[in-house]
C-alpha cells in the first residue's frame, strides 16, 4: 500500500519539485563526481556546471509547473577542508546510496533508492508495533499511519539522509533489544550502525552508542553474563560497526586534518537559551513543528510513562539512542533544516512513536483510539494539502505555513495565523513562545491522564491480563 501511495505521489514531485532544489543537487553532483572520475573532488563538476544536466531547458518551456523561480547557479556547498580541491560539506553516504541509482535511471532512480528506504522503514515499523503489543490490524495501521504521513512520508521520495537514517536507528535498536539473532541479522545490525555517520555526522553519537551496546553484550556473552546466545555471533555486528566508525574518522583526517568534521562547515551552535528555543521550536513553530504538523506525536509522547512500565528495555535503548541526537539538532543554530518539508530532523527518530502508541492502544479502550485517530487524522490532512502540491511543504522562514494558509483558504478560517514562530528571522515574541509551550504541557498532562483512565485496571476488562503484556516473537 505504501508503495502504491509513493508511485501515485512520486510523478507529482517530479513535476512539482523541478528541479532538484535544497541540499538535493549537491548528492547529485557528489554522485556525478563518483560515477565519472571516481573520486570526491568536485572542481570540474563545478567548472563545467553538470547540474544543468538535471535542470530544465532555458528558456523554460511554456507548459512548465515547477518552481516558479530558482537560481540557474549553483554555488558549491564547499568543506572547509585541509586539502586542496573542492569537497562537499554534505554526508557521503547519500551520494553512495544514489550513485548507481543515478547512473542507470537519473533522479527517478534516486528517487527509488530513497523510497526503498521508505518502504523497508515501513516494515520496520509494523514490526515494532508488533513486538511492541499491537496486534497485525492495529500494527499495520500505525505503521502506514505514521510512514505516510508528515514527518516521515514526504522525504521517502527526497534525497535527503533522513529516511535512511530513520532506517538503520530502528533495525539497529529493534535487534539490539532482543534476546537473540541470527549472524545475517547481527551483519545488519552492524552495517546499519556503521552506516549511519557516513549519511550525516550529527549521528555519530547515537551510532558510538548502539555500537557500545553491542560490544558489551558481546562481551557479557562471552564470559556467560548475556541474556542472550550472542558469543560469537554478536562479532558480524561488531565488526562493520566499528569499521564504519573508524572509516569516519579516517575520512576526517583525510579530508579535515582532523579525526571530526570542521564544524566551520555548518552554521554553528546555540548557547543554552537558544537550545532550549530549539527543542521548543522542533515541536511548536509555526512552520516547521513536528505538533504543528503531525499532532499525533503529542499522544505518542503521553503514552511514554506507560512505554517504559511496560517495556523498560525497549524504552530505555530507544530513549538512549535518540536523545544525544535530539539535543545535538536542539543546538543547532538552523535546527529548523531549512528548505524541506516540516521536522527534517526529527525525521530519523520519528518512527519510534509508534512502540508508545503500540503499547498504549494495544490495550486501550476504543476511544482511546477515536482520540488518537482524530490527531492522526488532522496531521493526514495537513500532508494531503502537500501532497496535492508539494512545493507546500516548503517554506521561506516568514513565520506563514503554506498548508495551514492552504486549508485557510478552503474553510475560511485563520488557523494560520494562530501559530507561533520560533526561528529567528520571524520570531514571535518571548511571551507567545512561552504561552505555546506552557499550553503544549498543559495538553500532554491531560493526554497522560487519559492514557492512564484509558487502560483498564482490572484483568479481562480487554480480552488480556492487564500485567502481563504478551509480546510476540517477529523476525
């Protein structure tokens, strides 16, 4: 199903988004750089301008629907770098996932290799549901539910690292949290952590983590301490991992003179009240708020508390995982991602909305569900506004949402104007940003106390024992 949606909305963005835009043409030409010389210098590329190649003709033709004005030069996105030549500053490992793609069917390649990501991500996340206490309807709704819609949906058919970094996060914290896997399954594991800095560095702290966890349950296991049969398969994990950590830093030095990237090639780091403006502003802003956009998130945050009693394990890997990166991206000066759809980086940590909520609507009572689909349903809404025509998905940073102004137009209603901005070039005020949050707390403590009434007390009130959660092997 999901793959009939992306091929139905996949010719809209070719037609809409044209052409590639955002940090999208610089993987294009490090890829291009790959394919034709074989290395990363891309000072010919720059000097024979091949982003033409997969640009429209000029003068534009006259039934042209794509955007309406773009930059015709493509100034490089240069690293800081110690060596001489021109490097890209952007991950390498989306211009190695598209390469051959690109090669053999262009854009539209590229465009699959992403949404095969997406597809997989998919999956993944129908089987977290599972093992998480969703039985196979209510799992494979919350796992469309959530990877077609906004933040995950519109940026399967981009190329941008964020779906496939949304994959290898989930793989690798789902087999790190069972009890036993097969050596394929531990190489996965391995090469998704491995992999993970090599699409953009700001992982690299959750990649160091997971591949930590692996090494000492190796080690537990070797000595007889494990709670799973992990000695020595756990070694197909260990060994890509730490080859892909070490390939990074090998990378850095190569390319930096140093073992980090130059963080002279980003836009820097807030300081404290910044930071704290940024995590308030990756849920709330006006236009790029994951809450704003996908509300249902909210209710997947209410069902934490019940998460972590339930399945502790599985809670505290994930929160592990996700949090270094969550305060990294709060910190960033641009934590916003600028030209792409809303919540870019919330994106790879996204998918694990869907174990609170599995966990939570497992056993909830029906309108406990009716709740959560109308949350789920105005998100939906929102993405089928952008979806109809993609180029709502992006926004300058004037504090105006195009799908909100969009539904306006349609209901005659201001909604637009009631949210808040929070990045800087139209900032709302200190005291509107406070109220936005303080309400936002408000409506989760309402929401954890009908999580909490929603789920019976007494055994057989649901069909299961309230105590004992039977979770279900899935491979």
């Amino acid at each position: 199903m999901a793959a009939l949606a992306w091929l139905a909305i996949g010719w809209r963005y070719l037609i809409r988004l044209e052409p590639l835009t955002g940090d999208e043409p610089y993987y294009a030409v490090t890829a291009l750089s790959l394919l034709e010389d074989g290395d990363l210098d891309e000072t010919n590329q720059y000097a024979e301008r091949v982003w033409l190649r997969f640009y429209p003709p000029q003068p534009l033709p006259a039934d042209w629907q794509g955007w309406p004005s773009f930059p015709w030069d493509l100034p490089p996105h240069a690293a800081h770098a110690a060596r001489p030549g021109l490097y890209s500053k952007h991950g390498l490992g989306p211009a190695l996932l598209i390469a051959v793609p690109w090669a053999l069917a262009g854009r539209v390649g590229a465009m699959a290799v992403v949404g095969l990501c997406g597809l997989l991500l998919v999956g993944q996340l129908y089987l977290l549901a599972r093992e998480s206490g969703a039985g196979p309807r209510l799992a494979a709704a919350l796992a469309l539910g959530l990877g077609l819609t906004m933040p995950i949906g519109p940026y399967a058919l981009l190329i941008f690292p964020e779906v496939p970094a949304a994959l290898c996060l989930l793989y690798a914290v789902r087999r790190l949290v069972v009890r036993e896997n097969r050596w394929w399954q531990w190489l996965a594991t391995g090469v998704a952590i491995g992999f993970l800095p090599w699409l953009h560095q700001r992982f690299v702290f959750s990649a160091a983590l997971l591949g930590a966890v692996a090494l000492v349950r190796g080690i537990a296991a070797r000595f007889g301490r494990g709670w799973g049969e992990d000695w020595p398969r756990v070694l197909w994990a260990v060994v890509p991992a730490l080859a892909g950590g070490l390939g990074i830093v090998g990378y850095n030095l190569w390319l930096y003179g140093q073992p980090y990237q130059n963080t002279a090639d980003h836009a820097g780091f807030n300081g404290f009240a910044g930071t704290l403006n940024g995590a308030a502003g990756l849920l709330l802003d006006a236009q790029w708020g994951l809450l704003v956009a996908a509300p249902v998130y909210l209710a997947a945050l209410a069902a934490v508390p019940l998460f972590w009693v339930r399945q502790s394990r599985l809670a505290g890997l994930v929160t592990a995982a996700a949090l270094p990166y969550l305060v990294l991206v709060a910190a960033y000066r641009v934590w916003w991602g600028e030209w792409g759809p809303p919540a870019r980086y919330l994106v790879p940590v996204a998918g694990f909305a869907v174990a609170p909520l599995a966990s939570w609507l497992g056993q909830a009572r029906p309108w406990a569900r009716l709740i959560v689909g109308v949350l789920w349903g105005w998100g939906a809404l929102l993405t089928t506004i952008g979806y109809l025509d993609p180029q709502r998905f992006y926004h300058h940073p004037d504090g105006v949402n195009k799908l909100y102004r969009t539904l306006d137009g349609w209901l005659g209603t201001p909604l637009a104007e009631w949210l808040v901005p929070f990045q800087p070039f139209a900032q709302a005020p200190a005291s509107l940003r406070l109220v936005a949050s303080g309400s936002t707390l408000l409506l989760l403590g309402v929401l954890m106390m009908l999580v909490a009434r929603s789920v019976p007390t007494e055994p057989g009130e649901t069909g299961q024992e309230q105590r004992v959660l039977r979770v279900e092997r899935v491979e």
